[in-house]
C-alpha cells in the first residue's frame, strides 16, 4: 500500500502542532484543552472552510454566550427539573435555527451548538471562579485549537508538499 506524501504531512504536521499546542496550554495554565480539539475536529470536519473562519469564530463565541444562559436558566428552580430543562433547551435551539435561517444568516449552527454543548459540558463538571476568565480562557482554547492546530499544520503540509511534491502517476502504466 502507496501512502500519500499528503497523508503523510497531514499526519505529522497535526501530530506537531497538537504537540506544540499542548506545551502551549500546560505552560499557559490553559487547561481547557477538550475544547480546542473539539473546535478544531469541527473545523477539520466542515472541510477546512477558511472562507467561513469568521463565521465560524462568531457561531463560536455566540454558542459559549447561548451556554452561559442555558446554564443560568438551569438554577432556576423551576427550570431545572426535566420537564422545564427540555423546554427550555427545546425553545433555546429552535431560536438558534430560527435566527440563523432570518437575521444571522452568517451564523453556522453546528458551530454554534458545538461551542454550546462545550460550554455546558465544561461548566457541569467545575465550579467557576472567574466568569470572565473562563469566558476568556474557554474562546481563547478554540481559537488556538483552530490556529495552531488547524492553520499551523495545513501551512506546515503545504509547505512540506511545495518542497517535497507528489510524484505524478506514470499515464502508461493502466
């Protein structure tokens, strides 16, 4: 089995960077780290559409604000319980959906519940100190999950792949 030059640098440029990124967020004290893989396994997912980043950072950032609400909602009494947490969950994606097809048409709602979802995952399982500098530190985690995940080692592949090319199959060879 032939494996790719690409393959290949995809593999070691991801494997790099998530190396680097790591030495990053334990040096940093960033110790969100799941949210950068996940936002960059999305990324990755949706195909590397660097034409929709921004989008992408805005659905990002709206679903970490959608997850600091949903979690208010939660410690009301009321709303806390099944019944009340499914409606309110209910209600909340259906304004996602509703804004995104009307007046935020630049939102990408799988980003936006999967910032969301990680938010309230996180926020579930820590007590929060510092609201802003768990907002902070949550984006922050994304973006550089984003950035030196994902653009580090795609501009890592390109250039192994300008100075190493693929050899062209032989057209007589059928």
């Amino acid at each position: 089995m032939k494996i790719s030059k690409k393959v290949w640098f995809d593999s070691i440029g991801v494997g790099l960077f998530t190396l680097v990124y790591s030495l990053m967020m334990t040096g940093g004290g960033l110790w969100m780290g799941s949210a950068a893989f996940i936002a960059v396994s999305y990324f990755f997912g949706a195909g590397f559409p660097k034409d929709k980043i921004w989008n992408i950072l805005v659905s990002f950032a709206l679903g970490i604000g959608w997850g600091l609400i949903a979690f208010y909602f939660l410690h009301i009494s009321f709303m806390s319980g099944l019944i009340g947490s499914s409606i309110m969950f209910g209600i909340m994606t259906f304004i996602v959906l509703f804004l995104q097809g009307t007046i935020m048409k630049f939102t990408i709602v799988p980003a936006w519940l999967i910032a969301w979802g990680t938010t309230m995952l996180i926020l579930s399982n820590i007590t929060i100190h510092s609201w802003g500098l768990f907002v902070f530190q949550l984006y922050l985690s994304m973006l550089l999950g984003i950035f030196v995940i994902g653009y580090a080692s795609d501009y890592f592949k390109q250039l192994m792949l300008r100075y190493f090319p693929e050899e062209k199959e032989n057209q007589d060879h059928k």
